[in-house]
C-alpha cells in the first residue's frame, strides 16, 4: 500500500540536502516535509483560533444584536446589527481571505446607505436582509481544520467560488435598487409603490435563499473539516414575512396622499399617473415629504410651476428602466468607494510594526514631518501651536545650515532613524528605503518665499486644515492623512503655503462664471426660457455665490502663490474632471464621488467645473431647443452641492459652539472665510435674497446695464479672458436633442402630413389640459380625433426613426404654441394663465391673463387685495422664472422714472404727452403711446422683450416712485427738484398731523363715554375694589 501523498507548496522541487558527508534518503526527505506540513498546518490553526478567542466579544455582541432584533419594526432595531455583524465579519476574513470578494461588496453598500441615514424603513430593511444573510459566514470560524482546508486548491471550494460571486451580484443589484429609489422624488415613489414593493420582496427573498446556499455550502464542502454547523443560523434568522411587512406596509406619509388623491374624484391610480393636470394638484402635499426640495429665488410658493420632467418620468416610468437609467451612474459610485477602500487597505498594510521600546515618531509617514516628531519627542499628539512652531524652526533651521556651509549636509539620510523592527508587511522594503530620508533640499530650495507663510499670522489656517476634529491638537494620524493629501511631486512646505494663504485667489476664478451666466439668460431661446430661467433663479445658486465671493476684494496676489494654485487647480481638474464626465455633472450626493473628508479640500474646483459646464449649456440654449431635464439635472446638481456645503457648516458651527465660542465672530475667520456670507444668509427669506440682491446689483449682476440692452448687442463676457469657454457640443448633453433633424420631414407631402399631425396632437393637449377660458379658442372636435387617429395609425407604418421625428415635431410645436404661465388670474381666475401674461409692478403676487388686462372689466377684488387699476403693468408675452418676474417688477421702478411726462412718443405720431398709458421697452429704447402701440406693424417690435405698461396720471406708487414723479406737469419745468421734495414732506406730514388729531380726538371722545358709564353704574350701587 502506497502512502499518502502530501504536497508542499513550494516554487521549485527540494534539492538532495547533505550534511556532514551523510546523505538524507528519499524516504526521509518526504517525512521531513510532511512534519513540515503538519506544523504548518498546526502554526495556522493555532493562529486563527487565537484570533477568534482574542474576537469572541466581537461575535457574541453580533449575535446579540441579530437575536435582539428578531421581529423588530423600528428602524433603530434593523439598523443596529449592522456595524457589530460587519466587524465580526472582518475577523472571519483575516482567517478566510477568499470571502473577501463578498465582504467588500457589503462594506461598500453599507458605507454608502448607513451614513446617509435616509430614515426610510424600506431602505433599512434591505440592508438588514443583507446583514442577515452575510452573518451566515460567521460560522466558518467552528470550522478548526479550516487551514488544512486553505492550505489544499487555495483553499477556495469550487461551489463556494460560484455562491460568493452570486452573493456579489445580489448586493450590487440591492444596492442599485436602493440608490435608485432614493433619487426618486416622493410623487414618483408613491405611484410606483407596488412596482417597487415587488422589487424589493424579491430582492429580499433572494438574499435568504443566498443565506441558505451558503450554509449548504460550508456543510457540503467543509464536512470533514467541520466539528458541527450550529443550527443556532435560523434562530438569529428574522423572518422573512416581518421583512416583506416592513416592505409593504404604507407609510403615514402615503396614508396622507392617498387621502388627497381620493378628493380629486372617482379616478384610479393609473388614470392620475397620465393626466398633468391632476399630478400638479398632488405635488405641493408630495414636495412636503421630499428630502431636499430645489426653490427658486423668488420663493412664491402660491404660484404653480410646471411639473419637471424628471418627476414626470419618475412616475411614468417602469421601475426596472429607472434602474438601468441609473446603472452608469451607481457603477461609478461603487468604483469611487472601491478605491477609497483599497486606499485604507493599503495604508494599513504599509504600517511598519515597531519593537517594544520604539518611539511614536516610527508612524510618522512623512519624512520631514517623522524627524520633527522625533526630534521634539512628541507623543501621540501636540498642540497646535508647538506644532507649527516646530515646523518653521525645522525648515528655517535647514535653509539657514544650507546657505552657511554651503552643502546640502541636511538631505542626508540619519542613520539613528533606520526602524530597527522587523517590516512584515510585503510593502516593507518600500517603507523602509522611504519612512525616514528628509525630502531632499534641491527640490524645495526655490521655494524659499513659502517660509512666510509658517508665521503666526497663517497659524489658524494651517490648524483647520490639519486639526480636523477641532481638538486644539494635532494627532500622528492628522499629520499623516494631511501629508498624504498633497498632489504628486509637491514637497511639504509647498503644501502647508497653499493652505495657508492659497485659497483666497482662488475665489477670483469662479466668481465670474456666476456672473456671466446671469448674462447670458436674455440670450436663451423662447422655448427654454422657463427650464434655464428657474435653474438661474434657485436660492441654492445664491448661496453658493456667496460661498465663491471673496471676503477681501483688494487681496494683494503673491505671484508665487498664484502659480501654486494654477498647479493646484490644474491638478484637481484632472482629478475631477474624468468623474464628472461619467457622470454627465449630474450629482445626486457630492461624498459619494469625490469623499467624505473636509469639502474645502475640492469645493472650488468643483464649483469651477460645474458652473463652467452650465455656462456653455445657457449657451447652447441660446440656438437650441434642449430637453427640460437638462436644466432640471444642472439644478438637482447645485442643490447637492450646496446639501454638501450646508452639511460641513453645521458641523463647524457645531465645533464651535461645543468650544463655547461665537459662530459669527469663528465663521469670519474659519477657512479665510468663505462659510460666513452663507452661515449668516441661510436663514433668509428667498424674498430677502432678491430684495439683497437687486439692492447690490455690483454683486451678483455687476453688468445690469448691459442686461438690459438688446440681446443682439450682448458680447460674450468670456470670450477674451476664456477662449476656449464655447457652447457645449449637443454630443455631451446627458440628454440628446428632440429637435435638431427635423428636416426629413419637412418636405412635399411629408411636411403637409408633418405640420398637420402636429398641429392635432398640440390642439388636443390644449383641449383635454389647459383652462377653459383659453381651451375653448381651440375646440378639438369629433372630427379633430378622428383626423388624429388616422395620422397616428398610418404613423406607425413608418420608420421608428422617423415616428421619433414627428413625435419632436409635436412637441415642438406645443412648446411654440402654449405659452403657460405657472399662475392665476386674479380677475378670471384662468389657471394657469395661457398666452400673454400681464403682472403688477407694484404688487408682489398680482397677475392677469391678457383678455382681462386689455379688455376688461376687471372682476371685485378681495378685500386683501392692495392691487389698484392705478397700478403699471409688466407685459410677459413667453413664460419667464418667478424670479425673472420678480425682477422686472423692480426694474419698472427705473423705467418707470425713465417714462415721465415730456417725452415724445417714439412711434409715427411722435406727439409729446397725448395719451394716460405708455409703453416702454425693457430691452430697448421703445417708448409707445397707447394709440401707437395698438396700431404698430408686426415686426416693428422684437415680440419677445418685455414691455412695462406705464399709467402716467393718478399713479398710485409707493414713497420712493411718487417722489420721482412731477405732482403737477405745469410746474415741472420751473420748481427744482429740492422744492418739489420739501413741498412733498410738507404735505406729507401735514397729511399725518391731520390724521393724529383725528385719532386723539376720537380717543378722547372714547375716553369720556368710558368715564360716563363707570359713573353710571356707581350711581347704581356697583363697587369697584381697589
């Protein structure tokens, strides 16, 4: 009988080994390496039984917690096994590294769902079900022959290879899903409740049959190896039925909405999923409920808005083609978090394993930073101060030895610094040639201009920038994490100056592409002045500004110091730019992508990038028509941004008021200030941000003036300083254009069927969608239908190429057509307005559609209504922002002081001062009378800008409008504007003197009636106690 072979696992085959002239038989040799093997064997058992003894607190805390939460319904409950099953989890892969593959695809889901603390149940259930089926492979460590096992084929079991991919898979897919239906807004998630009820129960479902394989896999592959599977894996199992309730059960939130959604009347939930009309009534209870919620400048939440279009997908579209919309996306998420990890792994495994008795300078990674440590004999953390202190007395210290002896003595290696320790890291050699060598002096001996900045004046800036907790000291792993931060080929001083001092210009580079982009808005095509007008006007973009705004404008710019952050930027460009382009610049949460460490680090080339991508996208829609979801993803993107930004300032201010000390007076100060405008304007109204910003308009529109010429004069503002700043290939849209070929079917018969289809399907939209007071223009009869039906079914006979043209077609055609106004008349009540729109100068939220406006009569106002018939009108011919809006009623001001009585009519009777209602441009310089702007020719006028309806006589303006108006026209030409003013504070306050007598007269006669019924009842024997 022929023994047992035992392989070793060595690279070549053992040389006959002699020994003092003896010679080992063969019999002997292979004995040797089975005792060998054995031991080797032996060693590794040892070993991880040992780990699993010094981590049996670990395991027992993640039983506990997955026991505890059996037929738990509270989100705390679900979330609480998570991080205890995870750190046993860790344990069993240091003994079983081929799990690893499973192991790290349910880290990176659960770093990227438990931070956000959705507090959605439904979210926390699946990853409750991960966690559970993951705890499966905590029984490995019951198995104690488990290094045999490893030591034969690698130890990874051929079905356990195929269950762990499997396993993967199904935590990649959970947690597309999962991100998926958290950038879902809550209209969407409500009318696709059931789609993704199903969706869930089975990716639940599938994740328990996962658990099953797996421990069908340890029993049949580990059998021999295996002194019992404890059956103890289904009692720390939960349910499977308490998860899918949690699943389906409807949330308060729901509850309430299917309330509203059965008040709008007898329609089921398919119905309301199709008609716009009934959606829009639902949205405002539905935004409620939305985490975040983008708001325009203006803030009029009285005023309707359209419905997005991605909102409009959300709900119209099957769950499983939202969640391949959003694969490309998720996948560069996961890769983003797969490379954070591998930077924390590689980190640990580069740590260098000191003797007893070493010093802490030994986990100092950096060289310049380890001597320091050493030479000042710190422990595990200094104070902030001695710390900087050190750093200019270290490098001061080398510069001045270098110019003395004029050799570079200090870039030698010190000997005494060679770790005496044994490296057991495979990357040891690495660390041991590079852990102590300083950096080298010829390569930061021009760099002599950045000891400045290690003065006391820079001590702040350089403690927030390391001192990351806030502490007042910094710890080993502080200097490493800010060492290790630098850009490539940068040396530590050089580093420590841009954090210092390198900021603040770098604030000049951003802030004109806010500017400019502002600019360019008069440009934009009539059919995506809605869509770029409301993302122009959203609060977050102001914020944001005052962010990007510098606190010192006269900041003297050190030439060395703006060639640093020309590296910089360049640096953080081609760091970003690679992921935003995957992406198409659409954010959902900025941590995910670019880290979750301190913003500051990557804001402004963030910002730099993504402003400069929306420049050139208003550019393109100044000659194309773009897909509505193209803005709608711009404002979604600066509304995370600012998520990220507002996120980070709630965490200073918490620091700080945890230090006790004052925000306002910390903010000004923190990161050369560039939190504080935004800490001290967060809180404001939208109404304050436009009333602020209109009021400083050399802040956010420094060119108003130019704004308002004709758009035809408007020059690009970035065409010297940013040549290369064009319009954004179409190619790049994350959404491709509807309506750029168009012209296959705009010839011969094709375009009479074309233009007739379109014409149909825009009438029957009107018909079945818009107001009746303005539907009824446009009956869509019998006949219409019947006509339309027939287009379409011959359409269908075409190529799908060519249906997509005529469906752009149509489209286009309605945008061209119904002009809709997001608000009510306030004389007939048309909601919304359709056509032209006219609204008030003078009051905040006062509008007529244009029958009522020119025909009248006006319908009774409300009694709290200030509007008066006295009032000017903003003549709105295309759908605008309410931001937009809000602006021109400011605008008027100007225009109308610019409209007073004198000046001649610019139209062909050129009379002078012959009418009550005039007409001035906003765009240019085109002054009406009534009769001239009644008779003017088409073409005369450019029908897209926008006329100020002024009412000359018995205007009833504010103070500030009524001072600027002649009171009376004869004496225009002879009293001086000081006379005018004082006569007017004259009257004014003796319009005031005669209303306080008045009121003390009636105040008296009040008092003396009050004093005859008290003597009254006294005479009646009533007492009164003191």
């Amino acid at each position: 009988m022929s023994n047992p072979s035992i392989t070793a696992d060595t690279p070549h085959p053992s040389p006959q080994i002699h020994m003092e002239g003896n010679r080992f038989t063969h019999l002997e040799t292979t004995l040797d390496k089975v005792d060998d093997s054995v031991q080797s064997v032996a060693g590794n058992v040892a070993r991880i039984q040992a780990l699993y003894a010094a981590n049996s607190a670990t395991f027992s805390a993640a039983y506990k917690a997955l026991n505890d939460t059996g037929g738990g319904i509270f989100i705390r409950d679900l979330l609480e096994p998570v991080k205890k099953v995870l750190d046993a989890l860790n344990v069993v892969a240091q003994a079983n590294p081929w799990i690893g593959i499973a192991v790290t695809a349910f880290k990176l889901i659960v770093d990227l769902e438990i931070e956000r603390r959705s507090n959605d149940r439904r979210i926390e259930a699946l990853i409750f079900s991960q966690t559970d089926m993951m705890s499966a492979l905590l029984e490995l460590r019951y198995i104690k022959d488990v290094g045999l096992a490893m030591f034969k084929s690698n130890g990874i079991p051929s079905r356990f290879q195929r269950v762990l991919q499997a396993v993967k898979m199904s935590i990649n897919e959970c947690g597309l899903a999962m991100d998926t239906y958290k950038k879902q807004k809550f209209l969407g998630k409500f009318f696709r409740s059931k789609q993704w009820k199903d969706k869930f129960e089975n990716i639940a479902k599938g994740l328990l049959d996962h658990k099953v394989e797996i421990t069908f896999a340890l029993q049949a592959n580990m059998a021999l190896g295996v002194d019992q599977i404890q059956d103890g894996v289904s009692s720390v199992n939960v349910k499977l039925d308490m998860v899918i309730d949690l699943l389906r059960r409807p949330t308060p939130q729901e509850e309430k909405m299917e309330s509203e959604l059965r008040k709008l009347g007898d329609y089921n939930i398919d119905t309301v999923r199709e008609r716009e009309d009934l959606l829009r009534q639902l949205a405002p209870l539905a935004a409620q409920y939305d985490a975040t919620t983008t708001e325009d400048v203006a803030g009029d939440q009285s005023k309707k808005k359209p419905l997005e279009r991605s909102l409009l997908d959300s709900v119209q579209l099957e769950v499983d083609v939202l969640i391949e919309q959003n694969r490309s996306y998720f996948e560069v998420k996961l890769e983003t978090q797969t490379r954070r990890l591998q930077d924390v792994i590689s980190l640990s495994t580069k740590r260098i394993i000191t003797k007893l008795g070493d010093g802490p300078y030994k986990r100092v990674h950096d060289p310049d930073l380890r001597h320091i440590w050493k030479d000042m004999n710190w422990h595990g953390a200094v104070k902030v101060r001695s710390f900087v202190a050190a750093l200019q007395d270290y490098f001061v210290d080398r510069f001045e030895a270098h110019e003395q002896s004029g050799v570079h003595s200090l870039s030698a290696i010190d000997a005494t610094l060679i770790p005496h320790s044994p490296i057991l890291s495979e990357f040891g050699s690495d660390i041991e040639g590079m852990v102590d060598a300083p950096s080298n002096f010829n390569e930061f001996e021009a760099e002599k201009w950045c000891l400045k900045y290690l003065s006391s004046a820079y001590l702040r800036a350089i403690a927030e920038v390391i001192d990351d907790d806030f502490s007042g000291f910094v710890k080993i792993s502080e200097a490493n994490n800010f060492a290790a931060s630098r850009p490539a080929n940068w040396t530590l001083l050089k580093w420590i100056a841009y954090w210092a001092d390198g900021t603040s210009p770098f604030l000049f580079e951003f802030y004109p592409h806010s500017s400019y982009i502002q600019m360019l808005r008069v440009k934009v095509l009539p059919e995506n002045a809605w869509t770029a007008g409301a993302y122009l006007d959203i609060t977050q973009l102001y914020l944001l500004r005052y962010v990007i705004r510098d606190l010192d404008p006269f900041y003297v710019q050190d030439g060395d110091m703006l060639d640093i952050m020309a590296t910089r930027m360049r640096y953080e460009e081609e760091r970003l730019r690679p992921v935003l382009e995957k992406i198409h610049y659409n954010i959902d949460v900025v941590q995910d992508f670019f880290g979750k460490g301190r913003i500051e680090t990557y804001l402004f080339p963030l910002l730099y990038l993504v402003l400069r991508r929306h420049y050139q996208i208003i550019q393109l829609a100044a000659v194309e028509i773009l897909d509505e979801r193209v803005f709608e993803n711009a404002r979604s993107t600066i509304d995370s941004i600012w998520l990220a930004v507002s996120g980070r300032i709630d965490q200073v201010e918490a620091e700080f008021k945890l230090q006790k000390l004052k925000a306002d007076r910390e903010f000004r100060r923190f990161g050369n200030g560039i939190y504080f405008r935004a800490y001290k304007r967060r809180n404001d109204s939208p109404f304050e941000y436009t009333d602020r910003i209109h009021a400083a308009p050399s802040f956010i529109l420094p060119f108003v003036e130019e704004i308002s010429l004709d758009t035809g004069r408007i020059i690009d503002p970035l065409a010297e300083a940013h040549e290369d700043v064009g319009p954004l290939s179409p190619n790049a849209l994350d959404f491709p254009l509807q309506f750029k070929d168009l012209a296959a079917a705009e010839f011969g018969a094709e375009r009479a069927r074309a233009e007739r289809y379109a014409a149909l399907s825009a009438q029957k939209y009107i018909w079945e969608n818009m107001p009746r007071p303005w539907s009824d223009a446009t009956e869509f009869t019998d006949g219409d239908a019947t006509a339309l039906e027939d287009l379409e079914g011959s359409l269908k006979q075409l190529p799908e190429a060519t249906q997509a043209q005529y469906g752009a077609l149509a489209a286009l055609e309605l945008r061209k057509t119904l002009k809709v106004h997001w608000c009510e008349c306030d004389s007939c009540g048309m909601d919304p307005i359709v056509g032209h729109r006219w609204t008030c100068a003078n009051c905040k939220n006062f509008d007529y559609c244009n029958s009522c406006e020119t025909h009248g009569p006006k319908a009774k106002l409300d009694e709290d209504t200030f509007h008066k018939e006295t009032h000017s009108m903003v003549y709105i011919r295309d759908p605008i922002s309410i931001g937009a809006a809000q602006r021109r009623r400011q605008e008027s001001t100007t225009l109308f002081a610019q409209g007073r009585p004198g000046r001649a009519c610019d139209g062909p009777c050129g009379r002078n001062d012959v009418s009550l209602i005039w007409y001035a441009c906003f765009e240019c310089d085109y002054y009406r009378c009534e009769d001239c702007f009644k008779e003017q020719h088409p073409g005369s006028h450019d029908t897209s800008h926008h006329i100020l309806k002024i009412k000359q006589r018995g205007c009833d303006m504010d103070a500030r409008e009524t001072l600027l108006r002649d009171e009376r026209p004869e004496e225009s030409g002879t009293m001086k504007f000081g006379e005018r003013l004082e006569k007017k504070i004259e009257q004014q306050f003796n319009t005031f003197e005669k209303r306080f007598n008045a009121f003390e007269a009636a105040f008296e006669a009040r008092f003396s009636a009050l004093e005859e019924i008290i003597k009254g009842l006294k005479s009646a024997g009533v007492s009164f106690s003191e």
